[in-house]
C-alpha cells in the first residue's frame, strides 16, 4: 500500500515523513511533492491508495488535486491537513469523498490512527473491487465454466458424491441443485463425402465457427420448448459427435415425445441446409442432475447399437434393445451378379436386404458388421480368382475411413459396398484390356529402372498377384519380366557410354546394378562386349 503527501511546506512533509511509523502501518512506498504538477506526475506512474494533502497551496488547491483525481477514476482515500476552519472547504472536501479533514498543527498520535481508519477503508474497498473482478469474470466465461463442469462431470461421475458434486457448483457459482432435471441430445454428424471413389473430402475442414453455428440452429429449434439450453459440448475430435444439454424451467411440466421429435426434424432440416451435412438426433430421457451421467451414457451405447438411416431422430425411451440374429443374404445371387459384372443388381439387393431387417427390427451393429464381412469377403474372394490382390487394391486412406465409418448408418454401408464393387469392376475391366496391364508394368520399369524392381514390387502397382504378372507378361510381350528390365537397363548404359565420359561403374550404379561385376557379366551376355570394350569401340 502507497501514501502520497502534498504540501508546499517542505518541512511539514519531512516531519510527516519521519514522525510517523509507516512500517508498522503497512505502508510499502511513501512519496512526496510539494504542488499539483509534481502529484499529477506521481499518480500517472505510481499506484498511490492514501493522499493526504494541504488545501492551500500556490500553485493550485489541493481540493482542485482531489477534483482531478476523482475525473481520472483513481480509488483514493484523501486526508486533508489544513491551518484553515473554513466551511467551504469543509463542504467541498466532502463532495469530493474526502476522508478526513484534519486541523493543523498536526498531532502524530491522532494523525496516525486517521491513516489507520483510511488503510482499513482501503482494504475493505479492495475486497470489494476483487468481488466485483470475479463477477465480471463469471459472467464473461460463464459459458467456459459450465462447459468445464459439464466435460469434468460426465467423465469422473462414478467417483464423485452428491456431496462433492454440490461444493463443486458453490465453487464454480454455478446456479443448478440435485433437484433440477435435464434432457440430453447427442448429434451424430456425417461430414464427409467421397468423390469419383478416390477422394475423401471433410465438409468442416474450413468452418472455424462449427459449434457455435449448431448452437445457434439447436437454440432456435427448441426456443419454444419447457426447457432451455444450458450448455453444448463437443464429444469428438473428429467434429461428428456433439452434446446438447437442456435444463426443464418447470420440472412440474411435461415434455412431448412429439414435440422433441418436431424439434429435432427442424434441426436435422437446418444443418442439411446450412452446413449440406447429414445428422442423426438421439434423445436420453428427463434426469436428475446426479443421474444425468448415466442417461447420457445410455444413449452414447443407443447411438453405437442402433443401425438405421441417417437424418432420423431416436427417443431412448422408445428404442427395444434385443439380441438380433444374423440370417446370411443370397451370397450366390449376389455372386452371380459380380460374375456378369451387374453393379446395379448387386447394389439393389444389398440394399433391399438391409431395409427388409429394418422393416423387421432384426438389424443392429452385430448384423450389419456380419452382413458387411460376408459381403466383403464375397468381393475379395471374386477378386482373387482374377489373381488380384484385393488388399493392395482398397489400401489407402479412402477404403480405411469408409470401413470405420461403414458401421454408423445403413448410407454408409451401403457406400462403402458401392465403393468395393465400383473398384472392383474398373479394375477387372482394367485387366481384361491386356495391353493396359503391360504398358503399366513397362511404363514402370521405364521410368524406375535404376531402382530394384522385383515381381513383387511390381504386384503393388497393378494389384496382380506376382506369378501371374510374370506369367501374363510374357505371354503378351513374348519375353520374359526379368529379361525385359534386363534389356531397359542395357541400353540405357549404351547410351551412357558413348554419349558420356561417367566411369564404368557409375554408370553401374545408374542403371540399378551396384555390383559391378554382375553388371559387367549381364553387360557383356547382351552385347559380347565389357562395358569397357563397347566404349573403345564406339569411340573408333
């Protein structure tokens, strides 16, 4: 705490300076001046908390200091010592907010315990100024705050008590008791969409604003609903799961099954509209707060079991869970249409087969994960008989993303099956154009010569299995796989030696060969010459 003294008496301020015992009084820094200029100076770089102040002084009153002081918002306790009774004075140092108005000459003990009242005044003054920081503070991020209880309660409930659950709303002043009832709502978000079977594209890698747009458009959806929204919470990196949080306004009051389910169409309309994004609405039942947990954990497993049609809305107290049994499709139809290359008829039952379980109840994540195994391994073992490698074929981030997300709705299912069979058909077209395979595989070799190229790293770029690309090369070109590159790598070293001055065993390792002597052996098979002997001669 700091003390200002003004007078234009230097030996009034020395006598203040030295006579009383600061120390004790808790004062840190005591500064001095001896007209309003110098005091103006002192409080634009210094904190000062207590002034105490001549009236009369030449070059401006120090009630005209006080008046300053009070225009620029500086909290001071002001103490006025002066050799004059006059009322006037009196009466302005009032309006001003002095706090003391003391009679000279000066009496140290009574003068002391004045600046004691006002140090205590100061204190007490701080209090208040600190409570009024941390209300700003509160209703400024008061959104952060009970976003911050929200994530912590959600996900430590099992440890916590009703006890430790109400200190911690006292603590974070938040305004909600045991007895108050929520209702939760999980959106599921599909933001992705894949392009000519190759390309992933995120609809939200450049919204920057996400959440607070789906607030908005949740907000607006349920503005006439019983209940308001209290809190919404991201539950996914990945911006597909989210958490809104509603708080009754009259737990007395009853929530219709049909106007949540109006509500939630809304939603889904806006965010097909607004963000061209596809969504599922799952809604848990009315809670307690000291339950609420559980209710929002059982509508994250309703979200996991449940397989339907994206853009729907679920109610957990209507949802039946039962053990489905899984009843394979007609493999041998849908066989026969990879046969005879009948993309639409194949993609028509599977989807026909999911729907049929839909319409029955009978389908949840066990059936269509089995259902989605056996269509996989249908495609992979068709392919196979084509000697392609079905797993080099789907490698990539495109077949890895529509895989994990196959299992959220029968739309991404069903687009993950049209994605197998679409590459599947292009690429078995590809094969059947003979001259394609082999320009591929030449083309490679053209341009990679000078790296190691084996059957099996050829397998990779056009997704045969490697004896059949030996086998099929041949039979195409006449000539065998190893002979081919063996040919391309010997005459690019040609080329070397006679248009180049490179060493011998540069050019080695040039076209592939780092062991000289093998290259030198291959070199001179080709062309009954040594590297060496073919330069002399080209160059005579």
């Amino acid at each position: 705490m700091n003390v200002l003294i003004v007078d234009d008496d230097r030996f009034v301020v020395s006598a203040l300076e030295q006579k009383i015992d600061w120390t004790s009084l808790g004062i840190q820094h005591i500064y001095s001046a001896y007209n309003i200029r110098q005091a103006k100076k002192i409080f634009d770089k210094n904190m000062v908390h207590i002034l105490i102040s001549d009236i009369e002084m030449p070059q401006g009153s120090g009630l005209e200091l006080l008046a300053w002081i009070r225009s620029e918002g500086f909290n001071v306790q002001a103490i006025y010592l002066t050799n004059f009774a006059d009322f006037n004075y009196a009466q302005k140092a009032i309006e001003l907010q002095s706090f003391e108005y003391y009679l000279k000459p000066i009496e140290f003990d009574k003068l002391e315990l004045i600046i004691k009242k006002a140090i205590n005044k100061v204190k007490q003054s701080q209090v208040k100024d600190d409570a009024v920081k941390v209300g700003h503070y509160w209703q400024q991020n008061k959104e952060e705050i009970v976003e911050h209880f929200w994530h912590t309660y959600l996900k430590n409930n099992d440890s916590i008590s009703n006890e430790e659950l109400q200190e911690q709303l006292k603590i974070k002043q938040i305004d909600y008791s045991l007895h108050d009832y929520f209702v939760p709502l999980l959106l599921d978000l599909f933001p992705y969409t894949l392009v000519d079977n190759m390309e992933i594209i995120s609809l939200f890698d450049k919204e920057n604003n996400l959440q607070n747009r789906l607030k908005s458009i949740i907000a607006e959806a349920f503005k006439d609903a019983s209940f308001r929204l209290d809190s919404f919470l991201e539950f996914s990196k990945s911006k597909e799961e989210y958490l809104a949080i509603f708080k009754l306004l009259d737990c007395t009051s009853e929530v219709s099954s049909k106007d949540l389910l109006s509500s939630c169409n809304q939603i889904i309309a806006a965010i097909n509209n607004q963000l061209k994004c596809d969504v599922q609405c799952r809604i848990g039942a009315i809670s307690p707060l000291d339950n609420f947990p559980t209710t929002v954990k059982d509508i994250q497993v309703l979200s996991k079991e449940t397989v339907d049609f994206r853009n729907k809305t679920f109610l957990l107290e209507t949802t039946i869970k039962e053990v489905k049994k899984y009843v394979e499709p007609n493999l041998q139809l849908l066989e026969h249409y990879l046969e005879t290359d009948n993309k639409l008829s194949f993609i028509n039952k599977c989807y026909q087969y999911l729907t049929n379980l839909l319409e029955k109840n009978a389908l949840d994540q066990n059936v269509l994960c089995s259902f989605r195994l056996d269509i996989t391994q249908l495609i992979y073992t068709h392919l196979k008989k084509k000697e392609i490698l079905a797993n080099k074929l789907f490698q990539g981030k495109t077949g890895d993303l529509l895989l994990a997300q196959s299992s959220r709705s029968i739309d991404d299912l069903m687009i993950y099956i049209s994605y197998l069979v679409d590459v599947s058909l292009d690429y078995m077209a590809f094969t059947n154009s003979q001259k394609s395979v082999v320009n591929t595989i030449c083309d490679y070799i053209d341009q990679n010569y000078q790296e190691n190229i084996t059957r099996t790293s050829l397998a990779k770029i056009v997704y045969l299995s490697p004896d059949y690309i030996a086998r099929y090369f041949k039979k195409e070109t006449g000539i065998s796989l190893v002979n081919y590159i063996i040919k391309k790598r010997v005459d690019i070293a040609k080329d070397l030696l006679n248009n180049t001055d490179l060493p011998v065993h540069i050019i080695s390792d040039k076209v592939g060969y780092g062991n000289y002597s093998y290259f030198t052996k291959l070199f001179k098979k080709e062309t009954n010459y040594t590297p060496v002997d073919y330069r002399k001669l080209s160059n005579s």
